[in-house]
C-alpha cells in the first residue's frame, strides 16, 4: 500500500467515525454522568426530643457535615413530646423530598408501637426508610455505694436475701431504662422495685440521695458519678464493654446473658423520598460519622460511634420492634 493511500485514510477516519455517531439513536450516545442531587430548599433535621444533652449534640454535629458538604443549610428542628412521638409523625407526614429527615431513636422507632395508643400515630417501618445508623448510649447498672453488693452476682444474691427491699430508679415509665430494668429482672427473676421518674435529672438527685439504691442509667448521666465514686458501677447492659469505663463488665461477662439495651440513634427520611435524595443522604451521613472530629465528640459526650448501613439498619429495626415488644407484653408496661 502506498504512502499516499495509507494518509488518505487516516484523514478520512474522523469524518467515519463522526457520520457513525451520528447515526446513532440518541439513546446509545454518551451521555453524561447526571449531577448528584442537592436540595431544592433548606433541609430540616427534626429531634424529637427538647434541645440539649447528646442526643441534640450528635444532631448537630451530622446536621454541620451534611450542610457543608450539600452546600445548603441544615436546620436542626427539636419538636419534643409524646415521648418522640410528635415530631416523629411530624416527619412522616411532612414532606418527602429529602427536605425533611429525623434523628430516630430506640423508643421513636422500637417500643412507642408497642407503648403508645395506635403507635404514636405512625408505623416506624411502613412511614420511614433508614438512612443510616449514627450510635448507641449504653445502659450502666448502678449503685449507692453504701449497697452492700460489689458485683452483680452478689447484687442477686442480696435481691434474693431481702426481696421487695431494693428500689431500683428509671426515667420514666416506658423508657429505655426502665424497659432494660424489666430485661434484667426477666433474665434473673430479680425482685426490684421499680421507681420511675421524670428524667434523669430528678433520678440522678434522689439516687445519690439515698432515696432510691439502684438504677439502669445511661453513661452521660451517671459517668461522672461513678469515676468519682458517688455512684458504684455494676456492669454494662450492652453487647460490648464501655469505651468510657472499660474496666466494668458486661452483664454477660458478669453471668447475666441476654440483657443487651443500648439506646440508638440513627437518620431515617419518608418512606416515598426519591431514590437520588435517598442515596446522596446516605452516603453523606456515613461519609460525616467516619470523620474523626465527628467521632471525638461523639464519643466525648458519651455515646458509642456505631454506623449501620442502611441495610443493617432496617434488619435491626424489625429485629428491635419485635424484642421489646415482647419484653413490654411480658412485664405489661404501660405509658404514664
């Protein structure tokens, strides 16, 4: 082939190629990759719960990252009452455009269906969709130090001496502490008064009052108190020893299998939220709690950084729904 004919192709082939793309239905043509989605309006962040305490602090912190990295604000919205239950049904009936999510917890998602007259006023798995998991606040057994029981073991061998005689503090009626304090008495055959209160303040202030002996008390409320020695720690009501008092057993390591209830956070939107909104907030979320400044704080105030997929998270949330409905219909709880 001539040097000649070799050239004449070479210049023909652009034209070639160019004729044959453009032949091409629009449809088999590159296309290009579509914008991720962003939010057509400020996004509204709702807590449950009043503001204040970790529960508001991890919202934030989340609420900071998926603003900066949306380049649109991020408004926390702290609607409380109803144990959650308000601004939990204000979320799933409001907007389902990715412009309206919610910090879910334990009780908004796992125990108001069970708790509350037509659950609260929504359905946690046919309203909702997870985002993501963000962490858990585990659950300390604690005690006056002048109770006569330095373990768990000799904790049960005290409640069997003198039954009806301990009284063992909540934050409420229905609440997280008082459905892990009827978990363990399930699991032990336990005979402890049951004392609930209006919060963990007033339960903090009688117990180290010597009005009450014992309690199920998260870590922020109660962590001060036992590094101190006001306040003996028993054990832990969680699958996993605390980062913050790794010295305490677990109540699993301490004999007691089976009583695992570590409250939860984590992110969840309308069920009908577009399928881009949905996975641009999941990324986002996950992306924000691996972040080591995200994680400090986290932990600092005195959760436990624990990211489920929302996979995992949806699996789990069934799993939860259906364990403490159990434990409610064992114990018969009732709201107050």
């Amino acid at each position: 082939m001539s040097t000649r004919t070799t050239r004449r192709r070479a210049l023909a082939l652009p034209a070639l190629l160019a004729a044959t793309g453009a032949a091409l239905p629009p449809a088999a043509r590159a296309q290009p990759a579509p914008a991720p989605w962003s939010p057509a309006r400020p996004v509204s962040l709702v807590v449950p719960y009043p503001a204040g305490g970790p529960t508001d602090v991890l919202a934030r912190l989340v609420a900071a990252e998926l603003a900066r990295d949306l380049a649109s604000p991020v408004v926390v919205e702290n609607i409380g009452g109803g144990g959650g239950s308000i601004g939990t049904r204000r979320v799933a009936t409001g907007p389902a455009d990715g412009t309206a999510i919610m910090l879910a917890s334990n009780q908004t998602h796992a125990t108001n269906i069970s708790l509350l007259p037509d659950g609260g006023g929504y359905d946690p798995v046919r309203d909702f969709t997870p985002i993501a998991g963000l962490a858990d606040l585990q659950h300390i057994l604690v005690a006056r130090p002048d109770v006569p029981a330095g373990t768990v073991a000799e904790l049960l061998a005290l409640a069997r001496a003198q039954p009806g005689k301990l009284a063992c503090a909540s934050t409420g009626q229905g609440s997280a502490s008082h459905l892990t304090l009827e978990l363990f008495r399930a699991k032990t055959g336990a005979d402890l008064v049951h004392v609930p209160y209006r919060g963990a303040s007033p339960m903090l202030n009688d117990l180290l009052g010597g009005h009450v002996q014992l309690a199920f008390a998260t870590t922020p409320t109660v962590l001060t108190q036992v590094q101190s020695g006001r306040l003996r720690g028993l054990a832990v009501a969680s699958p996993n020893r605390s980062p913050h008092l790794p010295d305490l057993p677990t109540l699993a390591e301490a004999g007691v299998p089976g009583v695992e209830a570590d409250a939860w956070f984590a992110l969840f939107a309308p069920a009908a939220i577009p399928a881009p909104a949905l996975a641009r907030l999941r990324e986002l979320t996950l992306a924000a709690m691996a972040r080591e400044p995200v994680r400090a704080r986290t932990t600092e105030v005195g959760m436990t950084v624990h990211t489920r997929s929302a996979e995992d998270m949806a699996s789990f949330l069934r799993e939860d729904i259906a364990r403490w409905a159990e434990v409610i219909r064992a114990a018969n709880v009732k709201p107050e």
